[in-house]
C-alpha cells in the first residue's frame, strides 16, 4: 500500500513539471493576440512573466474603417487584443508560479523591485 502512495506522489510531481514545461513552452504563443511577455535578466537567468488582464467591462471594435460611413466594418473579434481575460491566465499556482503579483501601473518597475529584492538577498549586490 505504501508503494502505492509513493508512486502516486512521484507521478503527481511529474505531471505538475509537466504541465509547467509546456506552459512556459507555449507562453509566447499568439503574443500579439495575448499580450504576454517574458522579462529575462541576463546578469542572473531569471525570467519574470508578465499576462496584461482586460478590465472585465473591455470592448474594443477592431476591424476595417469604411470611409464613407466612418464606422468599422468587418469585425477581427477578440483577435489582438494584447490582453487576455481574467480566466484566460496560465499564470497560477496551480502551473507553478510561486509568487504572483497583480496590480496596476507599469509591469516593469514591479519587476525591477523585485529583482533588486532578490539579487540583494540571493549576494548579487
């Protein structure tokens, strides 16, 4: 029964690396459309992954502009966006990210803070 339990656990952990492997794989996938970013510090290999979530109210009218009627024709849908919706994010716990910030204002700068933190604690400073 033990044996049991141990396998379980061992093909958990493999499934859970698994899935974090191809979420980090496929992350850049359509950026244009998703707005995901990765943010690489060359001085320590670390990557921070950046998803820009749409308020939930967010409409845009993405399609061709008819000169005559001045109003947009031929609609591109949700494609372009450069933004995803909230549930549209791979960016959780559950893929294998530790620590998730949300917030407004500029991704980088938090990125920045966090960096800095993190070289100071780990003697890159």
């Amino acid at each position: 029964m033990g044996e049991n339990n141990k396998k379980v656990v061992k093909d958990e952990k493999k499934v859970k690396t698994s899935v974090m492997t191809d979420v980090r794989k496929n992350f850049l996938v359509n950026r244009d459309e998703t707005g995901r970013e990765v943010v690489f510090y060359p001085e320590t290999g670390k990557k921070y992954y950046i998803e820009y979530i749409e308020p939930r109210s967010w409409r845009t009218s993405w399609g061709d502009i008819d000169p005559a009627s001045k109003t947009v024709t031929g609609s591109y849908g949700d494609k372009y966006r450069g933004a995803i919706k909230a549930e549209e994010s791979v960016i959780t716990k559950e893929n294998g990210f530790d620590e998730i910030i949300e917030g407004e204002g500029s991704p980088y700068h938090t990125i920045n803070q966090m960096h800095d933190k993190w070289k100071k604690e780990n003697g890159y400073v």
